[in-house]
C-alpha cells in the first residue's frame, strides 16, 4: 500500500446492496481525539459517550436529517483498529449509505480524512497490536466461509488458537537457542552442551509438535482451499449422473445419448465441513464434432488442474483399451480413483477395492446410489481427513510454506546437533532460521510486501 497507514479512513463497512441496515466506520488515525468529536458535532449533531448506543440524527451541511440511527465512539485504544473509532449504523439503502459517506468526507476535509483501501481496518488492527497476523488472515477467512466447519475453524484462529500454538513454538525455539547461544558465548565453560541441557531432547520435542501443528493446519487449509475433483472418462459412463448424485440435485443433463456433455459443469458440495468442487467434463474420445472437440481439449485443462481425477469406468466392461489410453495422459502425482459405474446393470455389489500404484477403485451406482458414501470416504482418506478434529483452526498456503520451512531448518539442526564435531554455530543458525518462519506466520517477521497482497484481498470497509 503506498497510502499512510495513519491517515483518518472512513468506509461502508457492510456489503454492498440494500439491506435492513448499514454501517459507516471511521478511524481517525493520527488526526485522534479532537477530530473524532468534530466528526460527531458534524455528523450527529452532538458529542457521544464512549462505547454508549445513542439513537441520533445523521445531519448534512445545513443541519437537515440525512438518516436517524445508531451511533457509536470507542475511543483509542480500546476499538477494533486501536485508533479512535466512530460507527454509524443506519438504514441500509444505497443512496442513504452514500449521503453518509460523502457528509463524512466532507466533514473530514479538516483533517485528512481519506476512503479507505481493501481490508486497511484490519490492516491497522494489526499495525496497532490488536490483532497478529494469522489472527487478521482469519477476519477474511471467517467472511468468506463456505461451510460451517470453516467458519467454526476460522472462529478458533481468530480467537488466537493458531497464534497460541505458533507462540508456543517459538518460546521453546528461543529457550534452546538461549542454551546453544550461551555454550558458544563461553566455550571455555568445560560442559558438555547437548548432553547436560538435554539439547537433543528438547529439539525432538519441538520437532514433534511442530508435526502436529502442521497436520492440523495442513486440515484448515483444506477446509478453506477446498478439493478440486474432475470426473473424467469415455462418453456415456455415467459422470453426469454421478454429479447429480454427489451434489444431491439434478445439475447435469443426464441422456443414454454419448457426448451430452460438451462443456464443464462445476458444483460444490460438502462432505464433512470439506468443500469439495466437483467438475463435470465432457466424454473423452476421437470426435469429428468441432464443439465436442473444444469440450474435450477443456476437459484435458481441468484434468491437469486437479487435486483428485475419478476416471469413471462402466463395470460391466472394466478397463478397455480405451481408457487405459486416457489413463496413461492423466498428470503424474495427481491421486486417481476408477470409478466402476452402473453395478446396478453389472449385477455387482458396491465395494472399495485396491487399485495397483496410487489408484483405488470404488464399485458403485450413481443411478441408485448405492456405493456413493464409499466415493466419498476415499475422497476424505485422499484428503488426509480426520473425523472429529474440532481443534482445527483455518490455516492459509503460506502458513503451511512457513511451517514447512521450520520444519527443514530443525531437520538441518537436528544434523548439526549429531554430529560428533557439534556444529554449535551451524545449529544456532539453523534455530534461527526457524524462528523466522514461524514469526512469518504471526507477523512478527514479514515484510511491507506481504502485508500488502494479504489485505488487498480484503472487503473494504473491514
């Protein structure tokens, strides 16, 4: 943000449209007290008492009611930025929205004040220690959540139960690299450094729990990222109808007619809290149709885009020659499940069976559904699903790149540790490093950069 991260912001912090009621925060950063209650003579026609609901006038340049609501002053710093704060909660019309936001403007001429950037409330809540950044990562998250489980998840992680876990870490990081630091301060001092401060144990145990902060935000990052699952295959083998089954609605057209489908067709469903966003695509085959054709070359992108491809088979046929064509193009790495479809025709029993290298396959109906819970556990099993993991907080990429990164450090100074030389340095070095990573995740290390693209991402006016 190239924009003064003190400057008085002002913005409708309630989303946009029409609505029973609307909000206009102001922050007024280093303009403080004095322009806040100018803003209130201006605005409400009266001074307000702190953190007190007072049903006033919005009042324009002449005195005249642009609205009657609710208003409300925290003053600095116990307010979600930390800086003086004033809220106007009025009717949530457009236009009414608007006169207010521009009154506020006008009123703000005085002293600076300025529209606010994406997420810059935030922003300034974090700049002013009222939040760290994980804490503000989880506003966003909290706002965008698409099922209840990533809402509860982000919940935790804005009430600081990944901050905590991260802090924890850390304060056992810089115990032992006091003790490491220390041995190096005074190497006339005859003491076996890593046997009389349990140096290896300790960095064992750290290693252990950081093992498990990481599987756990390795699970909030799926309930925020989500799975992309391609349904892919020969025309006619039932992935529209397994669509239909999976999302419980008719969403594809579903015809005994091969090539229906000339284009994806995209759903999201839920499968424990897991968003799971299934893509229908059209039927994989040599086809003179030019609209097919372009379906198919589609078809082909989603497969390489994939988090897990079910490549649909008939299981009254099994694998023919044809799709074992299809399956050699699959991306490599990515998890394959055969779907035998139509058991209902095959006279064959739904069934999870080993596939050989990392493929499985599921013996199911989608015509009768019968096997559609089998497809589903497998999906949750790729995943890495834990059933019961209430102490999930939502977790971001970038937490799990940091969390990484510590964790290859502490590997290299678990190295330098055995060594019968004892590369003290070495191992110092490398527990600093780790440091680093897991203060990227709280904000403690990170640049103006990375700020920047976090809270861009942000609603205005939050």
């Amino acid at each position: 943000m190239l924009t003064n991260d003190t400057d008085p912001i002002v913005a409708i912090a309630t989303a946009p449209g029409r609505g029973g009621i609307g909000v206009v925060r102001l922050s007024f950063g280093r303009a403080g007290e004095a322009a806040a209650q100018q803003a209130m003579r201006a605005l409400c026609g009266q001074p307000l008492a702190p953190r007190h609901a007072s049903y006033v006038p919005f009042v324009d340049a002449n005195g005249e009611a642009l609205d009657r609501g609710i208003a409300l002053y925290f003053p600095a710093p116990h307010s979600y930025t930390g800086e003086h704060v004033l809220e106007l909660q009025g009717h949530g019309g457009p236009i009414v929205l608007q006169l207010l936001l521009q009154r506020a403007i006008e009123v703000g001429g005085d002293f600076g004040l300025r529209l606010a950037e994406p997420g810059e409330f935030t922003r300034r809540a974090f700049l002013n220690d009222k939040l760290d950044l994980a804490q503000a990562e989880a506003v966003a998250d909290l706002i965008e959540a698409s099922t209840e489980a990533a809402a509860r998840s982000a919940g935790r992680s804005l009430e600081g139960a990944f901050s905590r876990e991260i802090h924890a870490l850390v304060e056992d990081v810089i115990t032992l690299r006091m003790l490491v630091e220390a041995t190096l301060d005074f190497p006339e001092e005859e003491i076996d450094f890593l046997e009389a401060a349990d140096a290896r144990g300790k960095l064992v145990r750290i290693r252990e729990r950081l093992e498990r902060v990481l599987a756990d935000a390795r699970q909030g990052a799926l309930l925020r990222e989500g799975m992309s699952v391609v349904l892919a295959g020969q025309p006619n083998v039932g992935k529209s109808s397994l669509l239909n089954a999976l999302a419980g609605a008719e969403l594809a057209i579903v015809t005994p007619i091969a090539g229906t489908t000339r284009d994806k067709v995209a759903q999201t469903i839920q499968v424990e809290g897991i968003p799971l966003h299934i893509i229908d695509t059209a039927g994989l085959r040599e086809t003179e149709d030019e609209v097919e054709r372009i379906g198919i070359e589609r078809t082909w992108v989603e497969i390489e885009r994939a988090n897990v491809v079910l490549h649909l088979l008939d299981a009254r046929t099994g694998m023919t020659p044809d799709d074992e064509s299809i399956a050699a193009r699959f991306p490599h790495g990515v998890p394959v499940v055969r779907v035998l479809n139509k058991t209902d025709l095959a006279g064959a029993p739904a069934a999870v069976l080993g596939g050989d290298g990392n493929a499985r396959e599921v013996n199911l109906s989608a015509k009768t559904g019968d096997g559609i819970s089998l497809l589903r556990d497998e999906l949750l099993k790729i995943a890495g699903w834990q059933a019961g993991a209430e102490s999930v907080y939502l977790a971001r990429e970038r937490h799990l790149i940091a969390l990484r990164a510590a964790r290859e450090h502490l590997a290299l100074a678990a190295e330098h540790a055995s060594q019968q030389s004892q590369v003290l340095d070495l191992f110092a070095e490398e527990l600093r490093l780790a440091q680093d990573s897991l203060n990227a995740i709280t904000g403690e290390f990170t640049s103006d950069d990375l700020l920047g693209v976090i809270f861009s991402r942000f609603c205005i006016g939050k």
